[in-house]
C-alpha cells in the first residue's frame, strides 16, 4: 500500500482505461447486469480509497474471485438441476447421493475461495478497506435486491393501471 493517494481525476482516468474496451465494444445500452457491475467497481474504488496502482492490483484479484465464484456457482446449479430431473424421473437413492456430494464438494470450494480472496487481498489492502470491502458487498447486494423489488411494484403497478 502507498502512502502517496492518486487524485481522483487519475483514479477517473486510470477507471475509463479500464473500462473503455468493454464500453466501445458495445456502442448501444449495456445489459442491465453489466452496467450494475461497472457502477460496482466505480463505487469500490470510491469506497476502499484505493489510488491507482491499488486499484490495477486489487481489480485483478478481484475479477480473477469473481470468474472463478461464478464458475462454481454455474456449476452448482447445473448440479441442482441435475437433481431436479432425477426428482422428476423417480431415479434411485444412491444417484442423489452422489450428487448431493458433488453440491457439498461445490459449496466448500466456493467457501475456499472466499477465503483464499480475503488472504489475498491482504497483500493490497490494510485491515480496515478489507473491512470496508465486506460490509460494502453485503451493502450493494441488498440496494440492488431492493431496487429490483421496487422495479417490479412498479411494473406491478403500471401493468393494474392499463
């Protein structure tokens, strides 16, 4: 960690550097999902002051967590679905079994790779923007859950309105 901060107009630089590509490849709106991720990154590096050489190091750890927690977590549901036809095919005890360890397998190594992250982030961050990190994660996830609720009340709405 430095002790030097970059000012934000290098830290808005550096961001549009990194986000640029992803931005003119796709000239028209960017899927809701992605543009929720992109606001996610502006508001972490807002969040944990990160300067700029922070910031490089601490988005390569933290998108190199993300594809592999997505990965699992696709793997997971492909396992559950699994599951969901054996349920519809009436299919025998041990197969559910076996599955039902490959979901037990999955959930540890997703709970490892957390843990692994967090350790990681130790060589970039101090304690308190780890801290800071956490509490914004479980912050965001929220905002974002309760503006879909609020988006579909409205939809709700507007469809008993017509």
């Amino acid at each position: 960690m430095s002790a030097h901060r970059v000012q934000f107009p290098g830290v808005a630089i550096m961001l549009f550097l990194l986000l640029a590509p992803s931005l003119i490849a796709q000239p028209q709106r960017r899927p809701p999902r992605e543009r929720v991720e992109q606001y996610k990154k502006m508001k972490l590096v807002e969040v944990l002051d990160l300067g700029e050489e922070e910031a490089i190091r601490f988005f390569a750890k933290y998108n190199k967590h993300e594809k592999e927690r997505q990965a699992l977590r696709r793997e997971m549901m492909e396992t559950i679905n699994q599951i969901d036809r054996m349920v519809g095919e009436n299919a025998p005890d041990p197969e559910f079994e076996k599955d039902f360890t490959r979901l037990q397998e999955l959930e540890g190594k997703l709970d490892g790779e957390r843990q692994r992250f967090l350790k990681d982030l130790r060589e970039i961050l101090a304690v308190q923007q780890i801290g800071k990190l956490i509490v914004f994660e479980r912050n965001f996830a929220e905002h974002v859950q309760e503006i879909m609720r609020e988006m579909r009340r409205e939809r709700w709405r507007n469809l008993e309105r017509h």
